[in-house]
C-alpha cells in the first residue's frame, strides 16, 4: 500500500458539480493499493498517516507534531495510478488491486483510521469515481510512504489470526443457535 501525503491548508474531491468531501488544515492523501496489500498493509499505513510528524509545534519549531497532535483532519482518495508500471508510453496498472478488493481494502483503512481517531475528522472522496481534487498545499509538504513487503512469518501469522476469528464466530453462532433452542 502506498500514500502519497500532501500536508494541506484546505482540500476538497469534487464528482462533475457535486461536493464530495471537504477538509481545512491537515493532510490530504492519495491511497494505492497493490494487487498483494492486505490487513498488515493497512494497520501500517494508517498507524503512519496518524503519527506521521509534519506540523510545527506551538514554539514553531518544524516537525515536531502529527495530526492526532494537532487534531487536524485528513482527507483519503482512493487512487489506483501509484501503481503502474510504463510499458513504452503507456501506463500499465495491472499491480493494482482490481475493485471490489481494492474497495475492500480501502475501506478497511478508512475504518483503522476512524477507529484510532475521531471519526468525523477523517473524510473520503468516491471510490471508483472520476474525482476532482483540489489541493491548497501548505509548504509545501509532499510525503510518500509504502508499506513494506511482507516476510513469509507475517502472512502465516495473519492466516492464522483470519482463521481463529472466522473459528471464534462460527463458535458464537453455534453458541447463539443452542441458546435459543432453550
């Protein structure tokens, strides 16, 4: 997964006249995701958007504060283009993740993020959509960051934690079907 993350003083997604999403002083990111993203990629990526030191202090020294510091807001665009490959002249984005994953997974992030913050600071433009971005950059402050590849122990460690919890479910649904037989 990677971010390409725009400190902003306003950002907005537009869809032909109609406002999507809005935002003041914060960050405004344009996500793609990888055809072999997954949960790990996605608890990475939002642990940095939110930790990530970009502001200044109230001392002004640069650098020194995140958003959860500053209670500032983010504005998240789903973009498959970060990830293509040229192929003469031609974009090739056949390492993206294809939609209804790559939606999946995108929501996931958005999710991780509201969790760990405040929900209502954190906004999305319309996946999938031909969006109109406006970006007023404060700096500017342009970050890129990838989640890293994964080791062989990581994707073992997260199957397993896939099938304790679909296991954990299935055990509650047993549970809740016998309780109600009595």
């Amino acid at each position: 997964m990677k971010a390409i993350i725009q400190r902003v003083i306003a950002a907005k997604v537009t869809v032909g006249e109609e406002l999507i999403s809005s935002i003041g002083r914060g960050l405004c990111v344009l996500i793609g995701i990888s055809e072999n993203d997954n949960s790990i990629d996605v608890d990475y990526i939002a642990k940095k958007l939110l930790n990530i030191r970009l502001f200044e202090d109230a001392s002004g020294k640069r650098w020194m504060e995140s958003i959860l510091d500053q209670k500032l807001e983010i504005l998240c665009v789903s973009q498959f283009t970060l990830y293509y490959k040229l192929k003469g002249n031609k974009p090739d984005f056949q390492h993206a993740m294809k939609g209804p994953d790559a939606e999946n997974l995108y929501n996931s992030l958005l999710k991780a993020l509201k969790q760990q913050y405040d929900s209502e600071r954190i906004k999305d433009g319309k996946f999938g959509a031909m969006m109109e971005v406006h970006i007023q950059n404060d700096g500017p402050v342009t970050i890129e960051i990838e989640s890293p590849p994964h080791s062989q122990k990581e994707l073992d460690k997260l199957k397993r934690a896939a099938a304790h919890e679909s296991n954990r479910k299935e055990k509650q649904k047993v549970e809740k079907i016998v309780s109600n037989s009595f």
